[in-house]
C-alpha cells in the first residue's frame, strides 16, 4: 500500500487502537509506535458510556464488550457523614433503552485494551511496533517521512500520509510536532484500588455504581463482577504540583469520619495508586501532515468518566473523515471542527462536577436539595447531550453495510 494510504500513529492507548482499528476497516495500512513492551493498561475500572460504545460496537466489538463488562443498575449518590444515598441516576435498562438499545457498562481497562488489541490482531495491515524509544518525523509536504527507533532492534522507516500522536496527556506529538504546551496540574490526585468483590461484604450494593461526595474528597465504587472484583476510585484536593515520582499520602481527615467509607478503605488490601490529575486545552490539534487525538488533545478531569469515551469518539470520526478526504488540510480542519467544541464542554463539564462533588456547607445544602429533588430519571435525562450523540456526526462510520 502506497504512502498516501498509510497512516502511522504514536501510542497504543484506547485512542490509538480505536484509531487504528477504523482506518484499518476503511483500507488504510497502519503502524503504530507503542513505547512499552506490550499492552500495558493500568490496573482500575472504567466506565463505557453510550456514546463510546456507538463507536465500539461499529467496529465489531459489542459482543466482545458485553462479555467482559458489567451494566449497572443505576449511581446512587451519598453525602459525606450520610450513610444512605441522598439520590439515584437510573442506568442499566433505562439507559438502554433511553440510548436505542446502547448500554452503559463499567468494565477493568485492561479487558478493555486487551480486547481492542485482539481486534487488531484480525487486521494484516495494522502493523504494531513496541519497545519505541523514539519517532522522528520529518513533515514533508505531501505526506511524513517517519524513522521509528526501538530499543535492541533496527529503526523502522516509514513514509505515510499522516503522523497521528495518540500518545497521551504527556504527548511529545504535542509538545514537539505541534509546539503545544505540557499539561497543567489540576490540584487534585485520584487515588485508585480495586480488591475482591466478597471483601465489599453489605457496605454497598453490589448492583450498582456508588459516588460519594465529601467535603474536599469524593469516591468512586463499582462492582466488576466479571473479575469478581470492584473498583475504588478516591479524588483528595492536593495544593502543590506533584510529579509522577511522588507519592503522596491519603490524609483526608474528613473521609476518615465517615464510617463507611473507612470500612470500604479498610477493605482494600491491595496499595493504593496515586494518580496526579493532570489537564490539557490548546486549539492546536493539528498542523501540515501531524494531528493529535485523545488525551493528547484534550486529557480532562476524569469527574465525568468521559476521557477514554472521548478518545474513542475522536478516533471513530478522524478515521470516517479521512476516509472520505483525501487532502489532509481539509480532513484535519473539518475533525477538529466538529470535535473541539464538544471535547471542551465535556472538559468544563467535567471541571464544573469537581467543584460541586467537592461543596462545604453552605453551599452543600443547596445543592444537595437540588439534588434530592430531583427523579433518578431526570438525573440521567440532563446527561443527553453526552450520552445521545452520534459520533458519525451523520456519516457513515467505518462499518459499511455487507455488499
Ligand atoms: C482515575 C481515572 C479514572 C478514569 N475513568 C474513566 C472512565 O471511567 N471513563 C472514561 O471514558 N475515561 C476515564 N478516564 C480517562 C481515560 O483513562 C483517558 O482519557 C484515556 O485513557 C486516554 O486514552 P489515550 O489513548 O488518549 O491515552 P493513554 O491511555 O494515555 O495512551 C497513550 C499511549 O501512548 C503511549 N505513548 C506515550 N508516549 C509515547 C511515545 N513518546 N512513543 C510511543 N508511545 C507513547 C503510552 O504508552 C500509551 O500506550 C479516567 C482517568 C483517570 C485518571
């Protein structure tokens, strides 16, 4: 396949193997440069929204999602010292039938990436590159020159139409090929565990999502049945930036009152991670032949469980829109017209849900009347706007009907 018809991308994260499975669906050779050894995805959960899964399953994985993740029955909301929920979201058949028959699941990561590489696997013109210590990309007007250098192994040259960085919140496509800036810390850490579903033991249902909202803290807890595991995602305020190297300590004086959060924390045998928040916004999302997509473009607070969801969305459309346009230009320009707008809002979304789960009274009272008046329906109705969108945006995505 001739250059015009090769795509290379930077990283095999969940942007990167979505990526890849679309364009390689739509014909296009692809070669992606992973700097680990293998699919490395953190141990934790994630939530599949309805707008990701539109994406999912129209490159064939729908199946393959349902048998590893879980649907649950809803998100019951607790205020900090309250031990029964103030509120209920409604998911699992509502939200199925509220989004056309599209669930929303929560599943581990790694079944997630595991599932996206088996994919590949189907795919003779994906082509994965692991051990990449460095790519250097040379932008040459009509296409890239791309020298992949790995460790203990020959570079792999390469001449494509476009490079793509899918590389990350640290993406060196961003800070390198498009000059953009490094990500800001947000002031926040997520701390994150997951342990044997039995250990949970009547603290929580085991149904449903459960979040609780603090005053300066708020936890996340599903169950993964599938693992016979749950996950524990803890978001504690931390005033200084902090490097991955650090590792700071939960301190939380006020999740400590809280008795049953202090059963689940106490539950957990497994170390807690830490994982420094950090954000990315910049309107450079692509420039010449090189373009950045996911995290790269517009890593987010993880509050509104939309990051991977919105990394599967860019991936889906960039793949349909280059399909249908051959000049670069034009196919970039009209990507990030009809991304950028909508990444931001879930951005601020996402910024705006920190601040509120977060609340001290005063304000916390408001709020929570708010809250609590309204139905377990509605809470889910207000989230339309994510959860109902077309991906596509109207065009035919990279699963053309059977000739
Ligand atoms: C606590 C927490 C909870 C979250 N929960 C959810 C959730 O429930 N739902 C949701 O949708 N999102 C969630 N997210 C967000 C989600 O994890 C990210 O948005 C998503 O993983 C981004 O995918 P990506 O492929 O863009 O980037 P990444 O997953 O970071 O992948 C980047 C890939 O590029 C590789 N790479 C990086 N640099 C280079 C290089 N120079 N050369 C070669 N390879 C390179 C990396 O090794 C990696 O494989 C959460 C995030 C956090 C922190």
């Amino acid at each position: 396949m001739g250059p015009e018809k090769t795509i290379s991308i930077n990283g095999a994260g969940i942007a990167g193997l979505t990526l890849a499975l679309a364009l390689a669906k739509f014909g296009f050779r692809v070669v992606i440069a992973e700097q680990h050894h293998e699919i490395s995805e953190f141990g934790a959960g994630m939530q599949i929204s309805p707008n990701a899964r539109r994406v999912l399953t129209e490159l064939g994985l729908d199946d393959a999602i349902t048998a590893h993740s879980f649907e649950p029955e809803g998100i019951d909301i607790y205020r900090h010292g309250k031990s029964d929920p103030i509120s209920h979201v409604k998911l699992g058949q509502f939200a199925k039938q509220r989004y056309q028959g599209t669930p929303y699941a929560v599943m581990h990561r790694a079944d997630l990436a595991q599932q996206l590489y088996k994919a590949t696997k189907a795919f003779p013109n994906i082509e994965i590159l692991f051990g990449v210590t460095k790519t250097r990309v040379e932008d040459l007007g009509d296409a890239v020159s791309v020298m992949i250098e790995r460790e203990g192994k020959p570079s792999y040259p390469l001449t494509a139409r476009a490079q793509i960085g899918a590389d990350g919140v640290r993406s060196v496509t961003r800070t390198e090929s498009l000059s953009g800036q490094r990500p800001q810390y947000s002031g926040y850490v997520a701390w994150r565990a997951m342990a044997d579903l039995e250990q949970l033991g009547n603290l929580l249902p085991k149904d449903r999502t459960s979040l609780f909202w603090g005053t300066d803290y708020h936890m996340v807890v599903y169950p993964l049945p599938q693992r016979d595991q749950f996950n524990v995602v803890l978001v504690t305020e931390f005033a200084l930036p902090l490097e991955d190297s650090d590792t700071p300590e939960i301190s939380n004086k006020s999740l400590r009152k809280n008795s049953k959060l202090s059963a689940i924390m106490e539950s957990i045998s497994d170390p807690w991670t830490a994982w420094p928040l950090f954000s990315v916004k910049t309107e450079t999302w692509h420039k010449g032949n090189v373009a950045i997509l996911g995290d790269a473009a517009h890593a987010m607070l993880p509050f509104q469980a939309q990051g991977a969801a919105m990394s599967i969305e860019d991936a889906g459309l960039m793949a349909t829109i280059l399909a249908s346009e051959t000049d670069n230009a034009t196919a970039f320009g009209k990507w990030q017209n009809l991304r950028h707008a909508r990444a931001t809002k879930v951005q601020d979304q996402s910024q705006k849900n920190g601040f509120v789960f977060h609340m001290s009274p005063p304000l916390s009272w408001g709020r929570d009347a708010v809250v609590a008046g309204k139905s377990a329906e509605a809470h889910l109705e207000r989230l339309d706007w994510i959860y109902a969108h077309d991906p596509f945006e109207g065009m035919v995505g990279p699963n053309p009907p059977e000739e």
